[in-house]
C-alpha cells in the first residue's frame, strides 16, 4: 500500500470510527496515547521509525545534519502529544522547521512508511495506527514544499 493510500485510507478511518461510535466506543474513549502503551512504547516506535529512515535512502539525506538525540525526544513529543498524552512538544513549527529542505509528498510518504514497518513491528494495531497517521497526516501541507 504507497503512502498517499495509507494516509488516505487512515483518514476515511477515522471519520467513519467517529461516525459510528458504537460497539468499540469505550476501547476508543481511552486516549490514544494509552492504546499505543504510553511514552516507553511510543520512544520504541520512533526509536525503530528512526533506524528505518537511517537506512532509507529515499530520506535519510534530510537527516544527515540532524541532531538525532534532539529529533528522537521532539518526535516522540509530538505523537505524545497528538495523541492526548502528558506530553508538550516543544520543538519548532513544521513549516519553518523543513523550510527550504524541498521536500515533496514522496518523501513525506517514505517517512510515512518507516514509520508504518515500526508500528508493525511492535505490532500496534491497525486501529491505532490509522488514527496515529491520521493525527500527523495535516502537518503535511507544512512539510511538503514542493
């Protein structure tokens, strides 16, 4: 599945979860970031979403100069937060953050997908990572420039 089909199949999700809030309702009442096992498990999934990027080609010249300790604390700062957690990110916008990095949707989307094979790995569940996806898919109109 390419990565402009999973954010848009993870946005229809989301909508159409919300629109019926029936049967699963009380699983989806407790905030995503406990469904997804709070900020240890959420540290992992960047942790190996980071690896994945470093190893992607597509991508991983826009990480080259990249304090990684820094990017590892804001990412998972930031799905934290996305995702009700305690957590405030303090890290830059989006858009003056990538500002002149010429980034296009298909790297969006390589990120998207790295990202993806992390959840797998620790094995979230379709439900979470459609609605994580679903969280970071409008910062992509920030990030893509080109």
């Amino acid at each position: 599945m390419s990565g402009r089909t999973l954010l848009a199949a993870a946005v229809v999700a989301v909508i159409a979860s919300s629109a019926s809030a029936t049967g699963a309702a009380a699983h989806t009442m407790r905030p995503l970031y406990y469904r997804l096992g709070g900020y240890d498990s959420i540290l992992a999934v960047v942790d190996e979403a980071i690896k994945n990027i470093a190893a992607d080609r597509r991508i991983n010249k826009f990480f080259a100069g990249a304090n990684i300790k820094r990017l590892r604390v804001q990412l998972a700062n930031q799905i934290c937060m996305a995702s009700k957690g305690p957590c405030i990110y303090t890290g830059r916008d989006m858009k003056s953050a990538h500002a002149g990095m010429n980034i296009n949707s298909d790297h969006f989307d390589a990120l998207v997908q790295d990202l993806g094979k992390a959840l797998n790995k620790y094995r979230v569940p379709w439900r979470e990572q459609r609605e994580l996806v679903a969280l970071l898919a409008p910062t992509k109109k920030d990030i893509v420039t080109r």
